[in-house]
C-alpha cells in the first residue's frame, strides 16, 4: 500500500517541478568560515614548506611538533 502511495508521488514529478536541492559548496557554510578555513590551510602549508630548511637550527623532532601543532588549531 506504501509502495503505491510512492509511485504516485512520483509519477507528477517531471523535469520542469523537481523540488530544489539544497546549495552546496562556499555558500552552504558561508565566506565567515571559508576565508579562515584557507588562510589556517596557507598557515599550515608554509609551516611544512619551512621544515626541512630549518632542520639544521632545530631539532627534527621539534620542527615536527610545531607543524602538527598548526594542524591541530
């Protein structure tokens, strides 16, 4: 009887009165979090670019712990 119920529904729906989906991408979370969500990723990104240059000055170990810190904020 369910079935039935559903197939009917689904009979009036065409191309032209598809119900809209909802938005996806940027405008779903909004610029407020995207803009920061980047600016954390470039952050992170020149701390792993910085490494391996500094690892003469610095312990490996530490130059490590501040790139997974970075990743954690």
């Amino acid at each position: 009887m369910a079935d039935m119920a559903a197939m009917a529904a689904m009979a009036d729906l065409t191309v032209y009165n598809i119900p809209p989906s909802p938005p996806i991408g940027i405008g779903a979370r909004g610029l407020s979090l995207s803009f920061p969500a980047i600016a954390l990723l470039h952050v992170y990104w020149i701390l792993g670019q910085i490494t391996y240059p500094i690892d003469a000055t610095v312990p490996m170990v530490l130059a490590y712990d501040i790139q997974y810190f970075a990743m954690g904020v």
